[in-house]
C-alpha cells in the first residue's frame, strides 16, 4: 500500500531543479559564462574540481527526462533559466537560441501535461554582471527586471506563475559573505547591500510579471532557529540569526520593512543600499504565493567567537543527511505555524519549492529518502490540518546533479541516480515511491 498524507485534492505534486546545476552545455548555443564557470575554475573552490560544465547533459536530454517526470505523473516542474543563456552579458542583445530552449522545454513540458515553474535566478549570474559588481551595484536589480520582460515577453503566453528569485539568502551568505559559492567573495555582513539587491531585484521583476497578467513567487531558504539552551544569550543570538536567515529575506516583501539587525552591528540602510522608497518597491507588487525551500532546523548558541554574534551547533541524536544536515520533519511543521503568527494576514498561500536529502552514491536502496521525504509530507499535512494553505510540494531533486561546491559525486538529492560518465539515468527506489504517492493522492 502506498503512503497517503492528508493533503487537499487539488494539491499539486512536483519535483525541482536548477539550470547550472543540470543542463551543461555551457558554451553552446551562445551561452556566456556565468560567475559559476568562472568560480568553478579556481582551483580548490569545488570538490574534486568538479563544474556544471556538463552536469547531466540536460540541455540536449531535456525530452528523457521529461519522460521521467511523466512517469511519475507530476503536475508541476520547478526549473530555473541561466540568465546568460538569454543574455550573454546580462543586458543588451538578446541570444536568440538560448531563449530558443526554454521554449521547446516549456512546449514539450505542456505537452506531457506538466505545468512549468520557473525560476528566473538560480544563483548563475552573467560573468559580465559580477565585473560590474554584481548584486552589490545597483543596477543588477535594473537589469533583472529588464531579463524579466524579455524572457516573459516569450513564455509568458504559456506559463503562468514565475519564481523571481531562488534563495537570496544561501546566495548572499554563501556566495558573497563566506565565499563558499560563486563569486567567491568573502565581505561577511558588508554583503548584505547584495541581499537588498536582490530584494529590490524581486519587487523590480514582480511589478513587470504583473503587468503581464503573471503570477509571482520568491523561493526562500527558511529554517526554524531554536536556541541551544533557555539562557538569555542563547535566545539572544537565536533572534540575531532568525533575523538575518529568515526575516530579512520575507519582511520587507510580505510586510514593507526590514527586520532590526541591530544586533549584528549592521547599519539600517545596509551600509547605504536602502534608498528612500525601496522597500515600498519591495513590497507593493505582493506576493502570489511564497515558496518555501526547508532542509533543516537550525540551533543557535551564544558566540564563543567575537566575530559573529552567533554559534551554529549541531542538532544531535537525529538522523543526519550525507551533508550532515540534521533531519527533523517537525520543525517543517513548526516552521510553517511561526509564518502564520509572524505574518497573519500578509501570508500569502505557500508551496514547498524545495525539500530532499542527500545521500552518497553507495545507500542503496534508498530508503532513508524514502523516510525523509514520507516523514515531511506527513509534516507539512499537519501544518495543512492546523489550516495552513499550502498549495504544492516540489521535491529537491528530480536528477542527482552538481551540487555547487560539493561537486557531482558526493550529496546525490535525485529521485534519479544519474551516472556521470555515461549520462545513464536509473530510477532509483524513491522515483517508484513517489510516483506511487501521486497516483494514491490522486485515486483517493
Ligand atoms: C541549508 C540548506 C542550504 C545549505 C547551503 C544549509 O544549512 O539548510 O538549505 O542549501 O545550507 O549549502
Ligand atoms: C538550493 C539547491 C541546492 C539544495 C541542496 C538549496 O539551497 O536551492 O540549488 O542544490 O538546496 O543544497
């Protein structure tokens, strides 16, 4: 017997993935490079020197794995579009064969009856952006609302709900504060002007996807904070990091203001990138939906350093993923009724956008996703039975891929297992059990 949740009847079943993290072909077609091409050259920067150069060959097997998603009947794909595939450097002229391939995706996507999701920024930004600052100018956020209307003035037609930005915060602490992700730069909390960036970026683009009629979503990483003991300072620094991991990146957009980062010693116009006005461009375009990206709980301790006004400790005594990620479907739960007390009225309905676990090529079967996956379905149902509107569930990943530092080998997220030598894709034990859970919801 299959797994049945408790989730609505028009509940829609989905899988996701990113562009760089799946369709290779990086010099094809007239793609420009992207700040991953260049930071995955640097020696040291991704296990095992490891790129997306070729990752699972998606551009040119884009119909195969369609199939695959036909065959677990999904209702919804969650892809993402390489910016530098429609403009190579970011602005001016348009590369005709790279929209050209969303194109033919979305069309063969409809045709095996599949809603598209896509998302417009995945963390791969034209080359030539990053030289002129990337998100700490500025202007980036112009020139996403202008990639915005070109790649809508295209697919709009077809495709009605868009994600504008995928997790601005791993991108701004990763890729700009510790320098773990691409462009590599290690600013610390002087990184935040490119996570307001970025915001603004979003509120830019979702004025333009409304005025085409379009659906607009923001993909957020967000995690349940606890402290690590019921010290005051433990609490304290529990509030700096919730702040600076969650409500930075859903405040301004669902409320119109920025949370008080005082306690990180960061000034309130983020070191001079809020302009008057900016939040308001922020937050009233609204938002259609918000997607939720959840992996982890995380606990927070007082700091033993002073650098940070914080500890990141593990969780013990749970499971851990290969990642070393602890594995705690409750706080999925927990996490979705702190968004409703937090927000109230402003919360808008939510879809699950990203949720999976890695493990290492050698678990097979591979029951422990099996039981991630079942265990957070079983989660978020609760939260849907405590009256919380969520809309859908996107898996994280269709296909094992390249997982940004940690290269193609060692954290495989798919439903999949791609082998990376001859691009063979092989189902694995949970491809078959997702694909049960869809048609058990479906034949209820
Ligand atoms: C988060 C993940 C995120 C990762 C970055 C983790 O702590 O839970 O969602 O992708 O950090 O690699
Ligand atoms: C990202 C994905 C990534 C996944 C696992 C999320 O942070 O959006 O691109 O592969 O988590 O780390």
């Amino acid at each position: 017997m299959p797994d049945r949740y408790d989730l609505p009847a028009n509940f829609r079943w989905g899988a996701a993935t990113a562009a760089y993290q799946i369709e290779g072909a990086v010099e094809e077609d007239g793609r420009g490079p992207s700040v991953w091409d260049t930071f995955c050259a640097r020696p040291g920067a991704v296990r095992d020197g490891h790129s997306g150069a070729v990752a699972c060959d998606h551009y040119h097997r884009y119909a195969e794995d369609i199939e695959l998603m036909r065959g677990l009947g999904l209702d919804g794909y969650r892809f993402s579009i390489a910016w530098p595939r429609v403009l190579p450097t970011g602005r001016g002229a348009v590369n005709p064969a790279g929209l050209a391939f969303y194109d033919r995706l979305v069309d063969a996507l409809l045709e095996a009856g599949i809603t598209p999701l896509p998302t417009l920024f995945h963390w791969d930004l034209p080359q030539a952006l990053e030289d002129s600052g990337g998100w700490l100018d500025r202007d980036t956020a112009h020139r996403f609302a202008d990639y915005t209307a070109v790649v809508t003035d295209r697919l709009g037609d077809r495709v009605p709900a868009w994600i504008t930005l995928n997790e601005p915060f791993v991108h701004t602490v990763y890729g700009y504060a510790l320098g773990i992700h691409a462009p590599g730069r290690t600013l610390m909390f002087e990184s935040l002007p490119a996570a307001h960036h970025q915001l603004l970026a979003h509120g830019l683009a979702a004025t333009v996807l409304h005025d085409r009629g379009l659906e607009v979503m923001l993909a957020n990483n967000l995690t349940p904070v606890e402290p690590a003991t019921g010290s005051p300072a433990d609490a304290a620094a529990a509030d700096a990091y919730d702040a600076l991991h969650n409500r930075l990146f859903t405040d301004p957009v669902l409320l119109g203001r920025y949370p008080d980062l005082s306690a990180l010693g960061v000034p309130d116009d983020l070191y001079g990138a809020i302009h008057s006005g900016d939040t308001e461009l922020i937050h009233t375009p609204g938002l259609d939906a918000l997607g939720i990206n959840f992996y982890n709980p995380t606990r927070v301790a007082a700091p033993t350093q002073p650098d940070l006004p914080f500890d990141l400790v593990d969780i013990p005594d749970v499971p851990h993923t290969a990642f070393g990620w602890p594995v705690v479907p409750e706080a999925l739960t927990r996490l979705l009724l702190t968004l409703r007390d937090r927000y109230g009225q402003a919360l808008p309905p939510l879809t699950v956008t990203e949720n999976g676990c890695s493990l290492t090529e050698t678990t097979t079967p591979d029951q422990p996703r099996i039981d991630f996956l079942s265990a957070h379905l079983h989660a978020l149902a609760r939260a849907v039975a405590e009256g919380i509107d969520v809309r859908g569930y996107y898996t994280w990943s269709l296909l094992d891929n390249f997982e940004w530092a940690e290269g193609l080998l060692s954290q495989r997220f798919g439903l999949v297992h791609v082998d990376f030598a001859t691009q063979k894709r092989t189902p694995k034990a949970s491809y078959a059990w997702y694909r049960d859970v869809i048609a058990a919801h479906r034949g209820r």
